[in-house]
C-alpha cells in the first residue's frame, strides 16, 4: 500500500531502518546463543575435570565427529586455552580457574550485547512510532482531500 504524498519516502525509509535493525538485533542474539553455548562447553569442562582421575577412559574428538578411546595419563595436567591460539599446561585447579576466568568474561560480553540488544528495541519502537504517526497524519490528509473534493462536488 502506497502511504501517498511526500511523505512515503519517508515512511519507506523508516521501514528500511526498522528492517536493518531487526537484522542487527537478530546478529546479536545469534552471537549471545553462541556464547551461551561456549558457557556450556566450560561448565562441562569444568566438571570433566573435577570428576575425572588418571587411569580413566575418555573419549577424545579428532574431527569431523570421529573420536578415539584413551587413558588419561594425568588428571594433574590439564592443558587449557588461553585465547589467541595459545594453550598453557594447568593443574587440575588452576586449569578450572582458568575456566572460570574465561567463563566470566564471556558473561560480561552477553551482559553487554543484552545492553545493545535493548537499546536497539528501544530505537525500533521509536522508529515504528514515527512510522505510525506518519501514516496516522497521511490518512488524516487523505480524508481531508476526499471531503474537500467532495464539498466542491456538492457545490457544482
């Protein structure tokens, strides 16, 4: 539907905001999902390490979903990522801290993508009442310029 008048550039141009915001919103969730995951992986990393003692049989990712059986050696070393594509040899609870560590900033990054997250509902809202308000005042005009054609009808 046409909105009519000067007025649908503009109309049209909110709704193209709208729409790229939507999309900015909808990267952020998926990198807020992504995170979570990653939480998931640590927490479960976390309890490996804790529940697991030298001499256990665990399985132990190649790639590709293949995995090969093998015995831990040592419980006591723990190799742990450190970001960046570097990995430092822990024990058992300094590799959990670790863990914790990066498990906390990894909370600090989804409390500031929720943040942005809101604020860019926020602009949405605004941007949609704009458009609401827009349409609103071309209807108005629009019946507007119908009662005055009218009027001139009714007057010839």
């Amino acid at each position: 539907m046409s909105l009519g008048g000067g007025g649908g550039g503009q109309a049209q141009q909110l709704a193209q905001e709208i729409e790229q915001i939507e999309q900015e919103q909808e990267a952020i969730e998926n990198e807020i999902e992504n995170l979570r995951d990653e939480q998931t992986e640590i927490d479960e990393a976390i309890e490996a390490i804790r529940t697991l003692d030298s001499g256990d049989t665990v399985q132990v990712p190649l790639g590709g979903d293949a995995y090969l059986r093998a015995e831990i050696a040592d419980i006591d070393e723990v190799i742990v990522s450190l970001g960046g594509g570097y990995a430092a040899e822990r024990e058992e609870e300094g590799a959990i801290d670790s863990l914790e560590t990066k498990k906390d900033t990894i909370d600090e990054r989804i409390e500031e993508l929720q943040s942005q997250v809101t604020e860019l509902e926020s602009e949405a809202e605004q941007l949609e009442q704009q458009a609401q308000q827009m349409q609103q005042q071309q209807m108005q005009q629009m019946m507007q310029q119908q009662q005055a054609e009218q009027g001139e009808q009714d007057d010839e």
